[in-house]
C-alpha cells in the first residue's frame, strides 16, 4: 500500500510539474495554435490630431495598464520627417481614448544629442517609476535615449543615449525600440536592427531583432552568440532573424512586442516581404527570450481595408489579449498613420 501510494503520489508530482500554466493558471496553449484575433469593427481607435502637433502623423506607441487605466505614449509630428514629441493618452476600454491636454509630454530638446527628432517610445512600469526609452536619429546614427518619470507627463532626460547602431554590425544601418521587461532586478530589451534601413526597405534589406540586457536601464549588454565569429554577428547576434526567401518576412522581422507567462516569452512583431509590398504581424515564442520558434499559422494579423501597413504591436495580457497596432495610411497626398484594436481569449 505505500509503494503504491507514493507511486501515484509520484505521478502527481510529475504531472504538475510537466503542466506548463500561465499567469492565471491556465494550461499553456500550444504553439502551434491557430490565433484568433478579433479586431474591433469601429477601427481605428487612434487617429492623428486636427490642427495640432500631431497632425500629420503618428507612428509607434507603447500601451501599458495601471489599475483600470489603459495608458499609451506615442509619437507624433507634423510629417513623416518631422516626429520631434511624444503625447499621452488615457482609455477605460483601450478603446476610447482621451489625449492629455498638455501634448507633447516629451519633446527634441534643442542645444542636446536628441534635437532633431524623438520618437518610439516604450514604457515600463517599475514600481512607482515609468521608464521610458525612445529613439532620436541623426546624421551619425540611430540612438536610443532613455527618462524616468512619477505621472507619466513630467520627465526626467538622462543626459546622453544609452543605446546606438554600431558599425559593420547587423544593426549597423538602423535600430528602434522595441520592448522592455524587468525580471529579478534585470531590464531585458528586445529591439530592431537593420542592414539596409529600417525606415524604407529594399529587395536586400535585411531587419531583424535583437535583445539586450542592463542592471539599471542605462547600460546595456547585446546577446552575442560566441559560435558565430564572422561579419555581421561577430559582434553579436539578432535572436529572431528576418525569414528565408519565399517566406512571408523575408525582407523584415521588427517591431517585437513582448510579453512574459510562466510559459515563457510571446512575440508578435512586423514582417514584410518586400517583393509583395505587404507587412502583417507574426508571432513567436521562447522559453528564454533568446531562442524563438515562430507560428507556423504566420502571418496572425493581416492589414485591413483602411491600411496599407502593419507595425509597431503593442500588447499586454488581463482578462484577454489586448493588441493596439500601429497601420500606416495613404491618402493619396500624404502618409499618415492610425492605431488599431484587437483581442484574443487568453
């Protein structure tokens, strides 16, 4: 009798232990999984402002929750050349959102490294302080800046970037924000970087993602694969690459947002083959936030008839899936840009 009860005693141990749960207790769905995104039918739920400073377009945001509060930063500018502020908006339903009335919250900052432009931003929520990191390109490169801030609308400027493209590199063209998440005192970051541009692609553009890591946010360590010892990666290396030719991201995988379960790491991020000119949203998943499998069901996310592009997700996961994504806009004089909602059951 106590052979067999410790046998299935045992047997339970084993059980739980192979039980992958998520956050909320539930089994892990497989990866495989076919994603059922529904996307909202009164989309866009975020449009460029009228007659302001945002009027001409915004491009890549960053949505986090704060009790009830869906909050998003964004960026913005008269044109596609001229995204020098980010604006603050706050929704109930992440749905309806109300834009702060002091926009910009964040601006180039005449006389400094980021002058011309800043833009991108990606927020975290620690503790009581919002970490930010955002990009400001220049003639010398792409670099990253970094601020902390109590509300969310004051914000305190570290005084120089904390991140920038690195020649003769895979991101040596080009690199953007992408996520960040803190675990066990650790800021992990996962970006973008281009060989060609990341800003106008081309049939030899290559963009992957890559991921960092920092002990205070400020100094940052790229992944390096010590196996791979030949330009580009000598340096280091993306974790999640663009795909093979005849795939559907052949020319890009960028914009990653990530998102941490007890199952490990989710991704969705833009990919684009450049001979079809179309950029939907895929998806990945990883056990350590280095090695990723991608959904074999991909693309998960496909443009819609009021856009021509998909970039920049944003998602986090309560009570479902909740994805804001960024969708470029053409009307046949300018390019703009709009956010749209999806969900998903968890």
């Amino acid at each position: 009798m106590k052979k067999l009860l410790f046998a299935v005693f045992s047997l339970a141990i084993l059980l739980t232990a192979c039980k992958k749960d998520d956050d909320h207790g539930q089994p892990c769905p497989p990866i495989e999984k076919e994603q059922a995104w529904k996307k909202y039918e009164g989309n866009p739920v975020f449009v460029k402002g009228e007659k302001s400073w945002d009027d001409g377009i915004i491009l890549g945001h960053s949505v986090i929750k704060s009790g009830s509060t869906y909050r998003m930063w964004y960026s913005g500018g008269h044109g596609i050349e001229s995204l020098n502020g980010i604006g603050y908006a706050t929704s109930a339903d992440g749905i309806h959102w109300a834009r702060y009335s002091g926009n910009p919250v964040f601006e180039a900052k005449p006389g400094s490294w980021d002058h011309s432009n800043v833009a991108l931003p990606i927020v975290l929520q620690d503790g009581n302080t919002l970490r930010m990191w955002y990009l400001s390109a220049g003639p010398d490169g792409d670099k990253f800046g970094y601020a902390t801030s109590a509300d969310g609308i004051n914000w305190d400027r570290h005084p120089s970037p904390v991140f920038k493209s690195r020649a003769r590199g895979w991101y040596r063209d080009g690199v953007f924000p992408g996520t960040v998440i803190k675990e066990k005192g650790v800021f992990k970051m996962w970006f973008s970087g281009s060989i060609g541009s990341l800003r106008q692609s081309s049939p030899t553009t290559e963009n992957s993602i890559g991921y960092a890591t920092s002990p205070d946010g400020i100094h940052l360590a790229v992944y390096d694969d010590p196996a791979t010892t030949k330009a580009p990666y000598h340096f280091s290396d993306p974790v999640l690459k663009h795909g093979a030719p005849g795939e559907w991201d052949v020319t890009s995988a960028l914009a990653p947002s990530v998102i941490k379960t007890k199952c490990g790491y989710e991704m969705w991020y833009a990919g684009e083959n450049f001979s079809t000119g179309q950029q939907h949203l895929g998806y990945a998943y990883s056990t350590d936030g280095i090695h990723w499998t991608k959904d074999p069901h991909n693309p998960v996310l496909l443009t819609d008839t009021w856009n021509i592009q998909l970039v920049f997700p944003s998602v986090i996961l309560d009570d479902k899936y909740r994805l804001w994504y960024g969708a470029f806009l053409f009307d046949g004089v300018s390019l703009g840009g709009a956010i749209g909602y999806a969900t998903m059951p968890k």
